[in-house]
C-alpha cells in the first residue's frame, strides 16, 4: 500500500507524463497533416513526406492511447487498490509506478502477454 507521500510523488509523475503527451500530441498533430498534393516540391520528397505523416498519424494514435490511460490512473489515484498489478494482483513497485505511470500491470504480466 503507497504511503501518502508516495501517493504524492506518483500523482505528480502522473500529472508531468500528462504535460509530456501533450506536448508530444501537439507536435505530432503538426507532423501527421495531409501532405497538399499541389505542394511544389519532388516527387520523391512528396512521397516521402507521406510516408513520415504516416509515421506520425501512428506515434499520434499511440501518444493519444497513453494520454487517456494516464488520465484513467490520475482519476484511481486515491483508490485504495491503485498500486496493485490489474492482472495478477500482486503489488507493484514504486519504481514500476513512477516509470510506466500510464500502466496498472506489473512487469511480469506485461511480459506473458508478449
């Protein structure tokens, strides 16, 4: 069970990850617009301009996911079983809590669904 304190640290972890995806959303958003097919550049640049929209449209679609998880764990911040793995409900470490704030899975279980 998180102490106060450590509830604390991990809702402004939470809340800093939540700042970054932002960020990261808005730039991607930029990046992942139409290419304009009456753009005056080559043929091969256009093409590969598509390509990297493309590749931007997908980080977006990934970045979007993250963002509404960490929303879902900010509103389970003060839920008494928020530190405990969804899958096998074992505790999960301090450390799982603060590098992967978007996730409620421990290590272990994230690595038998791979």
């Amino acid at each position: 069970m998180l102490t106060p304190k450590e509830r604390k640290t991990v809702k402004a972890a939470i809340e800093a990850a939540i700042v970054e995806a932002e960020a990261m959303i808005e730039d991607l958003r930029t990046r992942a617009a139409p290419v304009s097919p009456d753009s005056a550049i080559g043929r091969l640049s256009r093409m590969d301009s598509m390509v990297n929209a493309g590749t931007a449209r997908m980080a977006l679609d990934q970045a979007e996911k993250k963002l509404s998880r960490l929303h879902a764990r900010l509103d389970r911040i003060d839920d008494a079983n928020f530190d405990v793995c969804g899958v096998c409900a074992g505790q999960l470490p301090m450390a799982r809590l603060l590098a992967a704030p978007d996730r409620g899975v421990c290590v272990a279980c994230l690595q038998q669904k791979h």
